[in-house]
C-alpha cells in the first residue's frame, strides 16, 4: 500500500454478472445499478471501510472488483 494507506476500487464491469455479493457485503462501497451492475460513487475507499471492501472484492464470483493502492 501506498504511505497515505488509501485504497482504490477498479471495477471491471463487464466481467460483472450482478450477483451483488459486493454490495451486500460493503454497501458503503459498493453500489448496484438498475441492471444491477456494480459502480462505486467513489472510487477511493472511504478510512474504516478497507477491510470490508476487500472482502466484497475478494467474494466477487467473477473477479471484477480489484482494490490497488491509491
């Protein structure tokens, strides 16, 4: 990680299939949109979310969510 510790969300949205595991997992992240989709309202995890944003990207069944240091 970088020294600031901020983590980013990359999302690959067509590997997406809309399981939401993500967002029910961190829905302070992860969003879903009408086709229910995954996007991030920002892209730069929020402080005291990171280990649950891992989790929601690590439980994506198709990879489609990778968190990198920011």
């Amino acid at each position: 990680m970088s020294a600031t510790g901020k983590l980013k969300v990359v999302i690959n949205k067509p590997a997406c299939c809309g399981y939401g595991v993500c967002a029910e997992i961190c829905p302070d992240v992860y969003k879903l949109d009408e086709n229910g989709i995954v996007y991030v309202d920002d892209e730069i995890v929020p402080e005291g979310q990171e280990d649950l944003a891992r989790e929601g990207a690590d439980a994506c069944p198709q990879n489609a969510i990778k968190l990198v240091s920011a």
